[in-house]
DNA sequence: ATAGGACTTAAAGTTAACTTTAGGTCAAGA
DNA sequence: TCTTGACCTAAAGTTAACTTTAAGTCCTAT
C-alpha cells in the first residue's frame, strides 16, 4: 500500500532539507495546499511533495524563492497565466543551455588543472610543468579585450 | 602592442563586474599582488587578471569565497601546498560532473515543461494535456522514499 | 579656474535564504 | 506518571556577497 501522506520529518529527509527550511517554505506560501492533522502538524501530500520537487529543481537552475514563488501563483491563477508559465519555461531553457556550455567548459579547464597538479606533485614541484602551463586565458580568452567606449 | 596594464573600470567591464565588487576582492586578498600607480589608482596586471579568470570560474562552481581565497593562499605558497591543490581539483571534477548530470535532467524536464505550456496554449487550457501530464515525479522519482531509520 | 569623471578609503547598509531560540503542545513508552 | 522526541509558532539572529554612502584626490577639457 501507498503512503499518502508524510510528516515534515519524513519529507525533510526525503529531500535533505532541514525541517525549518520546509516550514520556511510553507511560511512563504511555496507549498500550496500544505493541511495540518488534527494536532496541528502539517500533513504534506504527494501535490506537496510534487510543489517541493518543483522548488528544489527550480533552486538548482539558481531560480530566486520570489520568482519561484510567482510560478507557484500562476499555476494557483489557471489558465490565464498559461502564457506566462510557458514563456518562463522557455527562458529557462535557454538560461540553462548556455550554463551547461558554460559548466563544460569549466569541466575541460579542471581536467586540465588535476593533469597539471598530478605532474607536478609526481615532481615534487611546480617547475617543470609551469613551463608549458597552458593559463585558463589561453582555454578561455574571450574576456581579455576590455569593451572600447 | 599589448595592452600590459588596465585600470579598475576597464577589469569590470573587462568580467562584467562592478568596481567595488573588485574593490571588495582585492580587500578580501583574493588578487595576489595587485599594486597601484603614483595617484594610488589600481593597476591590473596580467597575473591579476589570471586570478580573476579564475575566481570567476570556481564561483560558477558554487565554491564560496572563503574556499577560492584558501586556493590562492596556496598558490602563493608554493610546491609545499601542491597535494592540497591537487585534491581541490579532483574535488571540484566529481562535483561538477554530479551537477552536470542533474542539470541535464532538468534540462529534460525543462524540455518536457515547454512542449506541456506549448499545447496547454494552443488549446487555451491546461486541461486536454493534463491527463496525460508527467509529474516531475515521474520523471525523476528517487527521492519518493524516506530513508527508513 | 572650474566642472566632470574616474579613481580612492572606511564604514555602514542590504538582501536572500535560511537557522536558531524560546517557549509550548502532544503521543508513546518505561 | 513522567520523560523523550517530534512537532508547533513567532521572532530574532546569521552569513555571504556584495552595494551604498560619505568624503576626498587627481586629471582633463572647456
């Protein structure tokens, strides 16, 4: 049988957040729909646990919790924010494609920096390899050229 | 002829940063050796720069500041600090590649969540593509079950 | 010579996202 | 029965990473 409900405790540990953080959440209307049992504990349901999924990915594209928080009211408001949600979908889109270009890039630099710092510990030293140590400007030298007025 | 030195306003445009986000780094220590001319102004040599390019990178990798200052401290140290250098690095690759994956997940979700407001507004509703809605949950779910104590 | 613009410092202020504290309720087990 | 642990609220505190403010210097162009 399928649990449907969970306690704060169980949900914190779900998504490795602390309880106080989910009661923050709540307190910022992120959770909607959050009810309480009988003694006043929150009950949160798989909609709730659907909200907190959506919180924590939306965190992970570095989202601000006020931002995330209007997603949260356009799906309260229906159809009328229909337009709004897709367009927010579609900046993300390409907010995150160029971090992932971004992130790959950085990932080709640090491959480059253990190569770089295994020799040199193997050397005891950084010498010889600082020789032909290709700087991260030389991976990356877009950014030199300061804009001319 | 290159450009050997630069001046505080032209880094920040140079990184996209403001001048006291600069000024705030170099009083933090995070810019080794940066010296300044007869009137006291800044000048940003290209051993500066290099230090920027890569607090930049590492703050793309959420690593927080006091981190990337422990790293230039170790820089300045020299061979003795290579085997720490060495772990960050290796280090900072798992991370990465975790947090790449994730990101393509949701880039996926992202994905879906485009096609999904794509017809809702076409159709003016959310309705007809609700039913057969993927939740977040379903598309990710291995966070459903509470660790069991 | 004076106004504007780019630079300087030191110190205070801001913001987001929690986290902690203080004091309280409730249910279960020894 | 009484203590332990999980929950509750409201409010204050924390931290990182800037940003702003206030007051001043220096150079250039009108």
């Amino acid at each position: 049988m399928e649990k449907n409900s969970y306690t704060i405790g169980e949900v914190a540990k779900m998504f490795n957040l602390s309880v106080s953080t989910l009661r923050y959440y709540d307190q910022e209307g992120l959770i909607p729909n959050l009810n309480k049992d009988a003694s006043g504990h929150r009950k949160f349901n798989s909609e709730n646990i659907d909200a907190i999924e959506i919180i924590e990915c939306l965190k992970e594209v570095n989202m601000p919790l006020k931002d995330i928080k209007l997603f949260i009211k356009w799906n309260l408001e229906g159809d009328i924010t229909l337009s709004n949600r897709l367009s927010l979908f579609i900046n993300l889109d390409k907010t995150l494609k160029k971090r992932l270009e971004r992130l790959e890039e950085i990932s080709r630099i640090v491959d480059y920096k253990k190569e770089y710092y295994s020799q040199a510990v193997r050397d005891g030293t950084e010498k010889f390899v600082s020789k032909n140590k290709v700087s991260l400007l030389e991976i990356k030298n877009d950014r030199r050229i300061p804009k001319e007025k």
